[in-house]
C-alpha cells in the first residue's frame, strides 16, 4: 500500500486564496469602520463649532418688584425659576436676577 503524502507545513492554492479573501476582508472592513467613525466625528465637531459661534442671547431681567408687593414678587420668582430650569437664564444670570428681585 503506497500512501501519499501532500504538502507539509505550506497551504495548498486554495487555502492561500482563502486566507488572501479574509485578509482583504478584514483591512475592508476596518477600513470603511475607521472612515465612519472619521466622519462621524468630523460631524460633531463641526456641529460643536457651530453652536460656539452662535452667542447665546441675553435673557431679559425682569424689572425689580415694587416694595410690598408680596404675590407679584412670587409670580416673579417662580417666572424666574422656569426660565432657569428651561435653560434661558445661566446660574449666574438667575442668581442676579434673584437678587435683584430680592433686594
């Protein structure tokens, strides 16, 4: 009985060609991942620029309260407090709005 023996220790053409496909396969697909995430960066800083160039604008303060005026200073107060919390008035702006209203 004769046995042949193949190759030993080097692929045959069609394992080269194979691991030559997932070689390609894998540089494709990290490459078109490094892009997207390129890209996508490029976007956010892009939109993070934009939105530096655009100042905020100043937010009214409102006139201080006539003395004695209890529920006109709440109603002021509690205007004031919404704005804070929607984001129109900066914690230092609310502050001296604040203590403005307050005396």
């Amino acid at each position: 009985m004769i046995m042949r023996r193949g190759r030993i220790g080097r692929p045959g053409l069609l394992g080269t060609v194979a691991r030559t496909a997932v070689i390609a396969g894998t540089a494709n697909a990290t490459a078109n991942a490094v892009n997207r995430h390129s890209q996508q960066r490029g976007a956010e800083q892009q939109a993070y620029a934009a939105q530096q160039a655009q100042p905020y604008p100043a937010a009214p303060v409102p006139a201080a309260a006539p003395p004695g005026g209890g529920d006109d200073l709440v109603s002021r107060l509690e205007k004031l407090g919404s704005l804070h919390t929607s984001g129109a008035l900066s914690d230092a702006e609310f502050a001296a709005a604040k203590a403005q209203l307050l005396g």
